[in-house]
C-alpha cells in the first residue's frame, strides 16, 4: 500500500528560509558589514512575514476555522504557537550573532557605542546633532491622561519612556511614546578618535540626550526602551462603487496603517509596570505575538548600514558584462532580427533593457509599445522610455499592477504620471494580480509589421536588477510574440481565453500543462526512455505540484530541485520522494530566476517563466511561462542550472529534519554566483 504524502507547512518552511538568511549573518566568511546587512534582510523578511502570512493564519483563526485543509495538517491556533516559539528563539540567535559582530567590527576599529560610552570629546558633536537634526523631528506623547493609545505606526520604532516625577515629594509615573523618526539616518556617524570610527544608533542618540528633551520635568529617574507593532497589511478593495481603483486603493493602503496588530516587539529589559501599561491601552492580549526582543528594534535598517570606507568589510564589486554578440551601441533589434540573446542579470547589465525600450522610443519605424510592469524602481528609466515613446507619437499600453504588495504607493505614483503623458494603462484583470514580464512592440518594415519582444523571470526594475538574479529572453520569434499580443487581448477582453501555441499562461493553461509534461517523463521513465525533471523556483508550496512530483519520483524519474524559499515537498523520503534532491542556495544575491527543463526522451523541453509552483501563481495570477527554442541558449540555461547545482560552498540540502544543513561532497569547492560570473567571463573571452 502507497505511503501517505507528507508536506512541510508553508510557514514553517518559510521560517526555514528566513533561518539560512540568518545563517549567511553568522558566516564568517561573509564580509562584516555585509553580515549586517544580512542581519537587516533577515528582519525584513520577518516583518513582511507577520503582516502578511501571520496575518492570514491569525484570520483563520478569528474565523472559527480549524485551517487543517489549507495549512497541512495543523490547525490555526497550534501554528501560531508554534512561529512564536520559532520567531523568539530566531531573534535571540540574531541578537547573539549581532553582538559577535560588533566585536568583530571593533577589531577593524569600528565603534558602535551606547548612550553611556559616549566620551566628553563626543558628547558635543551628539548634543549638536540631537538639537539641529533630529529634536526638531520628534513626536512625543504623553501617555497617562489620554483615554485612548494613538494608533502606533506600523513597522515604526517607539522609545517607551518611564519617567519618576517627584512633585512635592509625591512619587508619580508617566509613562512617554518617542517615534524614532525615518527620515533620519538610523547610523550617525561621530568624528573619529585614536585612528577609530565611531557610530551611535538613533536610538541611542536620543537617550542620550532624554534629559534636555525633558527638562522642563523635575524628575527622579528615567529610562527607554524600544517597542514595535506589526499590523494586518491584507488591502480591503470593497467599498464605495463611486470611487476609482485607484482612489480605493490609496484608502486602502491608508488604512493599512490602521490593520490589525499581528505582533508587538519589546526590549526584554523593559519594567513589566510599562508593558503592561502599554499592552493594556492598546487592547493586545495573549493571542496576538508577543515577541521579547533585544535593546533595538527595527533591524531591517541595517540593511543599509554605512560603508564606512571599508572595502574590505564589503563584497568585492563585480562589474556587470556585455551580452556576447550583442552591443550596446548601434540597434539592439537589428541583431535581435537575425538571433535571440538571453540576459542573466546581475552578470549581466540590465542596460540592454532600458536600451532596448530606448530605442523604441526613439525609432520612427516602432509603431505600438506593449508592456507589463509590477515593479518600477523609485527612479524608472523604464517609465521615462515609455513616456518618450508616446510623445514621439507610439501607441503605448502598459499593464500595471497596482498591488504589487508595499510598492503600491510608487506603482500609483508612476500610473498616474504615465497617464498624465498619455500612455494608456490597463489595471491588471479583476481577480487576477498580474506578474508575467514581458513586452512585445510592433515595427513596420515595408508593408509588414514584425514583432520584437522580449520576456523574462523578473521585475523590469534597474535597483533589483543589481542584486537579484533573473533571465531575460530578447527575441524576434514572430510565433512567440504573437501569443504575447494574445496575453495582452486578455487583459483587455478578460471573458475571452485565447488559445496559445508556445506560452504557458497561468491562470488557464499552467497547472494542467505542467502536470502533461511530469506525466511525459513518467511515461519515458517507464518505456526505459530518456527522463528527468530540473527546476528552479523561488517557492515550491502547491500541494497537487508536489503530489505529481511524487508520482514521478516513485515511477523513477529523477528530479532535481533548486528552491531559494519555501519548499513544502520533502525529498529524499523512501516510498515517496527517494528521486528528488532538493537545495537552497543563499549568497551575495537573491536567487530569483524560474526555470524548468524536462528531459522529454533526449529532446530536452525548457522554459523561463515568471510563475512559482504556487496555489497564487497557478491558479489567481497572470503568469507567463517561455518555451526557449534556440539550442545555444538552452544550452546556456543547463550550464547555468548544473552551476547552481553543484555549488558546495551555498548550498544547503533540504531534508525531512528541516536543519538546512550545508551541502557536502567531495568534489572541488563551487561557489556557485562566482562560478557564474566566470562562466560568462568565458564566455565572451571564447571564439565560438
């Protein structure tokens, strides 16, 4: 009788994935400033993580609803216990791992001081700043006559400060909120001294100077401790039939702010009188996460921790390569006529993009521009191209995902600047989030007009595309193209499902195109043909993908998996999944690119796509999945694929223990984003 398939909860595993970021912050062979900044993606993630996945098991939970079904077997109320738990003892190792970092960072003479080690020569200069920068800043209130707790920011960082007064000798408590502010440098940097750098948190910048931001209070002792709250930040889109989608989704992201608390941080040292006063003003019980942390909160701001100069504490800086054959100067669409190219950023400069979309522009002969965006970088050459385009008189439309989670606001902003400038602009398709990314724009040559493209696994996004890694396919495959015009009637006439003979479009076509192509290699593995399945994901948490991937291990196809986040399918398991390898790798860069290849009886079938293996991509999104043709480039994805694969330095194995242990062989050390970098340093060195 067939084993019961098992699953690892998406949540937890998620956990898991946010505990190997923490392990590259312990890792010390990573850079010091970097393992900071490690230290400050780990937090991130966990804020993220509460607003948005907590959120939705704690809703499930308020509904009265056991989740077993949706959550894999454990109910609501026993998964919630269960992060805590995890979360608590994740930040404790952060805190450990921090402090040994500062350590570290004192013995390259790098300083970070408390309040009471700043020295007479320094308390000047911090007087100075506190005064002229950030005193003029600062909200504070007083706490103790309001009936009501103002609603505390979300993800913003409060000093809770507990003040003695001693009124004719009458002891009495306040009890005082400080917002740490934003718009201020959260590392201020002090003059040097004795050949050392000094840097003091803002935090600690303003406990030093409590005593003249409370001078006018005659008081016996005072003290600060740091609090955060994270809320809800699902979007409520119903409402008020009046208003437009974008008017809805301001008030929505407005009222983001106002979301329920989801989790409520706290300096372990604080007085439990001021927890306690504080937890009862704001209504948190028992039931929402109560996490005690460390002196500071709001470590994600670590991610931009200052350079300080010191290139050796920092990752050496790689400069991003020309495409081979394919050259910045002269048109990008002349050479994409006669052959596709494909583009691996960050090996490769995301400037082949912008070019591309410049040219556009700028060509007479481009007629229409077509293109998805989900998200724009706070400065987008890509936005300033498409506004070009149109005033030199191009038909432009751009599907804009508005939802784009916490880039909402930008993603507004350049909507309603492109619409402003006369792009026309479609606004996703009801139901659905739009994520494929792709562009198809129409030339005319002669009497004809042909179709360039191109279509790729990331944002078109010029700061993301420094640190994650992703393919992008420039093609002129008249085939291809004409079914990404499709993708674009449908966002235009949602009711009509076309029909496509390349692409893989989510949300009609993937799941079940997916599960023909597994079915193909169990066939071949049982007709004694060619088989296997690799593929690289970000997350793999869909339980009927998994269920399929099962099925094909024990028909004894081989299945090699690469899954930077989430990975609910546990490999390696006798009966069940012993032809699957699973690992994860975390370096330098994110790991962001999906890829599949299906052995397919020696006729290797392989596909660049903007869509995980999750219930989302599968089922609720527009996705698009690219079938590449050109040997030369399916080529280069294997080669890039067994690079990933046979990394030993980054890599680590997933397993039915979940202790994200580090891949070990026998072989010379490979580090795989390195390994890359050369891969393609040969590339353009060789003659071929």
């Amino acid at each position: 009788m067939r084993e019961k398939n098992q699953y690892i909860n998406r949540e937890l595993s998620w956990l898991q994935f946010n505990a190997r970021v923490l392990q590259e912050a312990a890792d010390e062979s990573v850079p010091l400033i970097e393992r900071l900044r490690f230290i400050g993606i780990f937090s991130n993630n966990l804020d993220e993580f509460f607003k948005v996945r907590y959120a939705t098991v704690k809703r499930i939970e308020q509904a009265g609803k056991g989740g077993k079904k949706v959550l894999g077997g454990v109910t609501a109320s026993d998964l919630l216990k269960e992060i805590t738990q995890i979360v608590i003892e994740q930040q404790s190792t952060s805190l450990e791992i921090l402090d040994q970092i500062r350590g570290e960072l004192e013995k390259h003479k790098i300083c970070m001081i408390k309040e009471d080690e700043v020295t007479e020569q320094q308390a000047q200069f911090v007087q100075d700043y506190f005064l002229q920068k950030v005193s003029p800043a600062l909200v504070t209130i007083i706490l103790n006559d309001l009936e009501e707790l103002p609603r505390l920011k979300d993800s913003a960082a409060y000093l809770a400060v507990r003040m003695i007064l001693d009124e004719d000798g009458k002891k009495e408590k306040k009890y005082i909120l400080i917002e740490i502010p934003r718009g201020i440098d959260r590392f201020v940097e002090i003059p040097s001294e004795d050949g050392k750098k000094y840097i003091i948190l803002l935090d600690d910048l303003i406990r030093f100077n409590l005593k003249s931001l409370f001078s006018i209070f005659n008081y016996e002792s005072i003290s600060a401790h740091m609090i955060k709250i994270t809320r809800d930040a699902e979007l409520d889109m119903a409402g008020d039939l009046t208003k437009s989608y974008i008017d809805k989704l301001l008030s929505s992201i407005k009222d983001r702010i106002e979301g329920e608390p989801v989790r409520f941080v706290y300096d372990k040292n604080i007085g439990e009188d001021t927890l306690g006063f504080l937890l009862s003003k704001m209504g948190i019980d028992d039931s929402d996460s109560l996490i005690p942390g460390g002196r500071y909160h709001n470590r994600r701001d670590y991610m931009k921790f200052p350079s300080l100069g010191a290139s050796d504490l920092l990752y050496k800086k790689y400069a991003a390569l020309p495409i081979k054959g394919l050259t910045l100067q002269g048109s990008l669409l002349e050479k994409i006529a006669h052959k596709d190219f494909l583009q691996y950023t960050p090996y490769h400069t995301f400037s082949y993009t912008v070019k591309f979309l410049r040219e556009a522009a700028l060509d007479p002969k481009v007629k229409a521009i077509s293109i998805t965006i989900y998200r724009l970088a706070e400065i987008s050459h890509i936005a300033s191209s498409l506004i070009n385009a149109v005033k030199n008189g191009k038909q432009v439309t751009v599907s804009i995902e508005l939802r784009a989670r916490f880039d909402e606001a930008n993603n507004i902003r350049y909507a309603e600047q492109m619409q402003r400038e006369g792009v026309k602009l479609i606004f996703g398709v009801p139901g659905l989030k739009v994520h494929c990314k792709a562009c198809v724009i129409e030339r005319l040559e002669g009497k004809k007009v042909k179709r360039y493209g191109f279509i790729s696994t990331g944002n078109f996004n010029e700061a993301t595309a420094k640190v994650y890694t992703d393919y992008t396919l420039f093609t002129a495959d008249q085939s291809i193209l004409k079914d990404i015009s499709k993708v674009f009637n449908f966002f235009e006439i949602n009711y009509k499902v076309n029909k496509y003979k390349h692409l893989i479009v989510s949300p009609h076509y993937s799941r079940t195109t997916f599960e023909r192509l597994i079915d193909k290699e169990i066939s071949n593995a049982k007709l004694g043909k060619p088989s296997g399945i690799k593929i690289k994901l970000n997350s793999l948490s869909d339980y009927k993908m998994i269920d399929k991937l099962y099925e094909a291990s024990r028909a004894g196809v081989k299945i090699k998996l690469i899954v930077r986040g989430i990975c609910s399918l546990i490999p390696g398991v006798e009966g069940m999944s012993e032809n699957i390898e699973a690992i994860s790798i975390i370096d330098k860069y994110l790991e962001h690119p999906r890829l599949y290849i299906f052995e397919n009886g020696g006729e290797p079938k392989t596909y660049i796509s903007s869509a995980d293996w999750m219930t989302r991509n599968l089922d609720n999104r527009v996705e698009i999945s690219c079938p590449i043709y050109q040997k030369d480039i399916q080529q280069e994805l294997l080669d890039t694929f067994n690079i990933c694969w046979s990394d030993n330095v980054k890599a680590r194995d997933f397993s039915a223990i979940e202790e994200n242990a580090y891949k070990t062989d026998d072989q010379a050390k490979v580090r795989s984003q390195f390994a890359t970098y050369d891969y393609y340093l040969e590339k353009l060195a060789s003659k071929e």
